[in-house]
C-alpha cells in the first residue's frame, strides 16, 4: 500500500458544486450584505447603483448600434 499525496488524491471524493476558497458549498450559509450606515454610504451606494444601471444600458445600446451597423455595411 502506497501512501503517496498522488494516491490520498486519487482516492479522494471529488468536490460537487460551487465551493468558496475555504471548500464550503455556496449558499450553505446566508451571505451578510453591509448595510450603508452613514448619509454619505446610503448617498455612494445610489450614486453606484444609479451608475452601474447607466453603464449597462450603454453597454447594451452600444451592441445594438455596433449590431445595426454591421447589418448595414453588409448590404453594401
């Protein structure tokens, strides 16, 4: 019998799922979300929210014009 790390890791049941760094599946416990607490947190966690929805609707409306230019250059 060989007690070789190769062989323990051979051995070894396989991990299924989604885990975190420290092996634990995700989700098992509730993550925490910080709540703002000051005026100035709750006012920079609105001014992100409010930038990261305009970020993605110019990120979408820049696909579908890139989209609609292609189409048209290949009719061309």
């Amino acid at each position: 019998m060989s007690n070789s790390i190769e062989d323990l890791l051979l051995s070894a049941p396989r991990l299924q799922g989604a885990r975190d760094r420290h092996g634990v599946p995700v989700g098992l416990f509730k993550e925490k979300r910080p709540s703002p607490s000051t005026p100035i947190d709750k006012t920079s966690a609105a001014a992100k929210m409010i930038i990261d929805a305009e970020a993605t609707e110019r990120a979408d409306k820049t696909a579908r014009l890139k989209a609609a230019r292609e189409a048209r250059d290949q009719d061309r």
